[in-house]
C-alpha cells in the first residue's frame, strides 16, 4: 500500500512538472510568434495596438453591409444617405441595417468635433488606380488619427511595414479632402481626384494617408466604379 502510494505520489509531481515546462514552451512560443506579427507599440502595449486597429476595420465592414444592403435593396448608389432616412438611409433599421459607428478616441491625436466618427463621402472621390480614373467612388474616411494608428492601419492591410510612413496626399489639405461636416451630419460633397496623389498606393480600395498638413486619414471605398 505504501509502495502505491508514493509511485502515485511520484507520477503526479511528474506530470505537474512535465505540464508547467510545456506551458512555458507553449507561452514562449506563442510570444515570439506574436513578435513578428505587426503589433505597433508606438500607440498602446502588446495586443491593444492591433485590437484598436481590427475594431475600426470591423466598424467599417459593418458601414460597408448597410451600403450594399441599401443599393442591392434598389436604391441607386447616388441617391444612398449616410442617415437613418426611409429606403435610402445605412443607418434605417429596415433598408441598411446598420448604426453610427463611434471610434476608440485613443485612436485620435486631436480632438475637433469630427474626429471619432466615419465622414460620408458619396462619390466624391476617384482613388488612384481603382476603376476608371476619371469616374469617382463611393467612399467613407476617418480623420485625425495617430500617425502610429495610421500605421498599423496600412500594415494590416497591405503588409507595409510599421516603420514605414504613410504616403502622402500631394496637393491635399486635411479641409480639401475631408471638407467640413460635422458629428450630426456626417457626409462631405467636396469633389477630390486623388489619382496619382500618393505613390505607391495604386489600386488601394482602403488605406491610410497623410494630408498635406501632416493629417492622417483612412479612407475606406464602399464602391468602386
């Protein structure tokens, strides 16, 4: 009986053993997996930085499926309202099916009664290789973010690398592209051909870029055309 008892004794200090070095080896491994994965310390610490990041891209995916619930209900893309107006709004309950979407302020390096919320551009816009150059798309953008959150914005999608600053918008103010809406009426008309305006952005459907007075914005295309 005795004997039983200490071999049992024997192989529970093992297996503890044996477990607590394979969950070092697990954690460590995991931590230098994670080191290589585009984590931007330069806003925040560890997974926050790029949590921030997804939540803002999720944000708007959501926008996004109101839009494309709104056009695929038979309302023209011209006549679509960043509201919650009856067949045409993203944010009716009924046509788009979406909602306001308020942004992590922690994201933002100013505080202006725009920044923290999507701007509605419409069809004001025509990117740099996308579509047909001389046809505008239908975009929404952010403003006033930190240049570390722009960053990381650009290395989630495309792959650019955190140390890399954004391209710039050449001849593009922060006011020229985003004009001047407010909290309540989110949507901007100003007409911006932004063709060839940042190098190496071309064919980018989202991305982040830097104003010419060092503004950083994430434009976002709801449709290309």
């Amino acid at each position: 009986m005795t004997q039983r008892t200490t071999s049992a004794a024997k192989q529970r200090g093992f297996s503890l053993l044996t477990g607590f070095i394979l969950a070092i080896i697990m954690f460590g491994s995991l931590a230098f997996f994670l080191a290589g994965q585009g984590i931007n310390s330069g806003f925040g610490s560890n997974y926050t930085n790029t949590s921030k990041v997804s939540s803002l891209l999720a944000s708007a995916g959501y926008i996004n499926t109101g839009f494309d619930a709104v056009t695929l209900g038979g309302t023209t893309p011209s006549t679509v309202t960043f509201d919650s107006a009856t067949n045409t709004g993203v944010f009716n309950p009924t046509s788009g099916g979406s909602s306001p979407q308020a942004l992590d302020p922690t994201l933002f390096a100013r505080n202006t009664a725009i920044d923290g919320y999507w701007i509605y551009r419409s069809n004001g816009i025509t990117l740099y290789g996308v579509g047909v150059a001389t046809t505008a798309d239908y975009t929404m953008m952010v403003s006033g973010l930190k240049l570390s959150a722009c960053q990381q914005i650009n290395n989630t999608l495309h792959g650019i690398p955190l140390t890399t600053a954004p391209s710039t918008l050449t001849g593009f103010s922060d006011l020229l592209l985003i004009g001047t809406p407010t909290a309540t009426t989110p949507t901007s008309l100003v007409v911006s051909n932004l063709n060839t305006a940042a190098v190496g952005t071309s064919g980018w459907l989202n991305g982040c870029y830097m104003t010419t007075d060092t503004n950083y914005v994430y434009i976002h295309t709801l449709l290309a055309q």
